[in-house]
C-alpha cells in the first residue's frame, strides 16, 4: 500500500467516524422529543426563535483594535416566524415543521454564527447544537405551553382608577334619583295638604 492510498483510507475512516457520530447525536436529538409534540402558534414560534437566537446566538472574538475578546451576538433578524415553524393541528411530530423544525433551522442559523469558515453541510458540531437547543426548549417547558401569551393581569392602580371613575357614574345616578324624589315628595306633601284641607272643610261642615 503506498502512503497515498493509506492516506486516503485514513481518511475515509475519519470522515465516516464523523459521519458515525454525528448520526448518533441526531438519533440521540430525535430520541429527546417526546412522541407527541404538541402544535406550535406564531406568537409561540416568533418568541422561540428570539430566545433562542439570543441564548445560543453568541460568541467571543478576538479585537485587534481593543487587543481584547469581545462578546458578538447574533442579530435577531426576522421579524415574524417561518410558516414551517407554526403548526396549528394535524402532525405536529414531523421533521420538516412545528417545534423540531424551528430548533433544526435556528441550530444552522447559530451553526453558521460560530463557524462560519465550516461547511454548511450537518454535522458533529451542528448536531450538537441542535441537541442543546432540545434540551433547552423541552427543560423550559415550552412544550407545554409556557411560551403562550397570558391574559393580561390588570394593574393596581387601573383597578383603583377604574373604582374611582365608576364611583363618580354611581354619584350622578343618584344625584339625578334624589332630585327625581325631592319633586315627587314635594308632590305628594302637596297634594296631601290639599286633601287636608277639602277634609277639614268637609268635617267643619
Ligand atoms: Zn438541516
């Protein structure tokens, strides 16, 4: 065997030990999801992809100019989801959209960040990503909705301003009730004097 031949053959076992692991970490990556992976809304997705571009989207490079490291971060970019990300009903579970497509997109997107003289092609180092990325989304549980967005909890003072303005209706209501019964009463009084005064004339006579 000449050394070019044992050179390419070393090769090649190092290329298919790579090959070897990086199937491993995406058997691993698809053994983390769970079997039903429930749907994914637009707001659920928008926010998922800037958390986690803000969480693994970061990296040191070195300045000349400061002759120091520097913390870069990847730009967030978009500014609604990929359609592919949104599931809303039907097969949730499937590769190509809903929660695992998002994580597979934005691990290339950081991927590409950190590396960006790498090949673009799916590898150790992306795997890995992208299993990091799982792991996250599933021990934040965003799977289980955390991600949705809450009805809003009224604020303090809005209830007390609220109270206060709904007081001041109450006040004229029965301002306009009281004044409503003055009349009435002087009414009546009115007319009682009236009878009063026919039943004295009666009586006397
Ligand atoms: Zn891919």
């Amino acid at each position: 065997m000449t050394l070019a031949t044992m050179e390419q053959k070393m090769e090649l076992t190092l290329h298919q030990t790579i090959e070897k692991e990086s199937h491993k970490t995406y058997g691993q990556v698809n053994r983390m999801w769970p079997d039903e992976i429930p749907p994914i809304t637009k707001e659920e997705a928008f926010k998922a992809y800037k958390l986690l571009t803000r969480k693994f989207g970061s990296k040191k490079v070195w300045s000349e100019y400061y002759n120091k490291w520097e913390t870069k971060k990847l730009s967030i970019g978009r500014r609604r989801p990929r359609r592919c990300w949104i599931c809303l009903s039907g097969n949730c579970n499937l590769l190509d959209r809903g929660w695992r497509r998002l994580v597979h997109d934005i691990s290339h997107r950081v991927y590409d960040f950190r590396f960006p003289q790498s090949s673009r092609d799916h590898n150790i180092a992306q795997a890995k990503i992208e299993q990091e990325m799982a792991q996250y989304v599933i021990g934040s549980g965003w799977l289980e909705g955390k991600l949705k967005a809450k009805p809003k909890e009224k604020h303090k003072e809005d209830v007390v301003l609220l109270r206060f303005s709904r007081m001041l209706k109450r006040e004229k209501v029965w301002e306009r009730k009281l004044k409503l019964a003055t009349s009435h009463l002087k009414k009546v009084k009115r007319e009682i004097k009236v009878y009063k005064r026919r039943h004295n004339k009666v009586s006397v006579n």
